[in-house]
C-alpha cells in the first residue's frame, strides 16, 4: 500500500514557529522522498510575521483569550474589533494618533486589500481628524470581507495574497 507523506502543496506561513514547523516537514518529506512519497512543499512567508492580541500584547493566543478566529462569526469579530488595544496616548479623537504599533494599523496592513483607505486613515489618525471608532468599523468591514464564507470574499482574499 502506498502512503502519501506530504500532498503537492505550499504551506503559507506569516509566523516564525510556523515557518520552522513547515521547514520541518519539507525536510522529512525531502530525506523520505521515494516511490510516490509526495512532493517537496514550498514555504511562502508572507509580508506580517506574526499578529499582535486584540488586547495589545505580543502575540495573539487563543489562551489568552485574545485573538480573532477563521470560525468567528461577523457580530464576534465586530465585538472583538471594537475591544482592541488602540493608542493609549489618545484619549479624544481629536487628538493625534500614533499609528506605529498600533495593533488596528497592524491588522489594517495585514487584511485591508485597500493600502489607500489604510493610508489616508493613517494620515488622519496622526492628525486626529478620526477617531478610533471609524477606524475601527473599516476594520471590521476588511475582516468580515476577508473571512466571508459566501464566496463574495474570493476577490478580497486574492488581493490579500498578492500583497
């Protein structure tokens, strides 16, 4: 009986911890490559290593109860949207804004196909002409589109993967 190790595949990784297990498992495929074993898959490193927690933290972790899921419906992700870690320096949004480190511009640039929209609202973050609410709505609007299950979100996902 013949046993497909690894199916002709590229395994997508943004993390580093993905990127050394996938590493792993191209080089087992490659030492154990023989009679239809499977092909060698290719590893993508995309352009956001890891993402920040929803709360500000490092790292997003289901055990710190801080993360957004593929599963999560459009009110969860609304709800978790809204609860993000913002700028802490800010406290009306008529005050500027900094964007750097900011875990709603980080997950704009990761899932937002719009670099336009991502742009002008950085812009009028960091000169408080919009609040974190309004960012935060655009967010959830890329996400949802990013994470829809009715098909309508193929265009949104090809624009992310050629980013």
């Amino acid at each position: 009986m013949n046993m497909q190790i690894a199916p002709e595949a590229s395994v997508p990784s943004k993390g580093e911890e993905r990127q050394n297990g996938a590493f792993g498992g191209k080089r087992f495929t490659e030492e154990t490559k023989g009679a239809d074993r499977g092909s060698v898959p290719d590893i993508l490193v995309g352009e956001v290593p890891s993402l920040p927690g929803i709360d500000g933290r490092a790292k997003m972790s289901k055990s710190l109860d801080n993360a957004i899921f593929l599963s999560d419906d459009a009110e969860t992700v609304k709800r978790k949207v809204n609860s993000m870690y913002t700028d802490p320096t800010r406290v009306h949004p008529t005050d500027p804004g900094h964007v750097e480190g900011n875990p709603v511009f980080i997950y704009h640039d990761a899932f937002n196909p719009d670099a336009a929209e991502v742009e002008e609202l950085r812009g009028l973050y960091r000169r408080g002409k919009v609040g974190d609410v309004e960012v935060k709505s655009r967010l959830v609007k890329a996400l949802n589109n990013f994470l829809d299950r009715s098909g309508n979100g193929d265009a949104t996902l090809k624009a992310w993967r050629a980013k």
